[in-house]
C-alpha cells in the first residue's frame, strides 16, 4: 500500500515550475489546483476515484486529470469536498 502523508500545517506545492496555478482547494485528505491554461492537477488521497485519474489509487505527486484535456474541456473552478472534487469546465 502506498503511504500518503498527511500535513496539518501548512506546506509549499510540489508542481512543475512551468505551470502557473489559478486556483486550488483542499479536501479533508486531498489536494486539487487549476492552472492558468484550465488543466487540472489532483493529488493525495484517491480510495473514493475523488482524484480524477479514473482509479482509486492514491499520490503525494501532483497528475494532471487527463480525461478533461482527452474531452478538449478546460476547468474553470475546483471544490474539493471531504471526499469528492467538483469542477466547472467549458469546452475548448
């Protein structure tokens, strides 16, 4: 299993250096940011598919949500529940 950790305190995004991040939300163990060219980066805990990837698997890695850029949308707002994230996309 992989070990997810979990920070009560603040902490500095571990993202590529080229992406310049518009919004972000935090759920009660996950983590999910907007970036300015609206692709979405999710990363933490993944049991409950609240990642985006299309899997239950868990990352302290920040992943771009691929399914959103296969279906030409771009996110616009992100809201990260205690185990659930909603977005709103527009086509591209």
């Amino acid at each position: 299993a992989a070990f997810i950790s979990i920070q009560a305190f603040p902490a500095l995004l571990d993202l590529p250096q080229d992406l310049e991040v518009s919004a972000v939300s935090c759920g009660s163990r996950h983590t999910a940011v907007i970036t300015r060219g609206g692709e979405l980066y999710t990363w933490g805990w993944g049991k409950y598919g609240q990642l985006g990837h299309g899997n239950n698997i868990s990352s302290d890695q920040a992943c771009r949500v691929e399914h959103l850029v296969a279906q030409g949308l771009r996110a616009e707002e992100v809201v990260c529940g205690p185990w659930t994230t909603y977005i709103r996309v527009l086509e591209r």
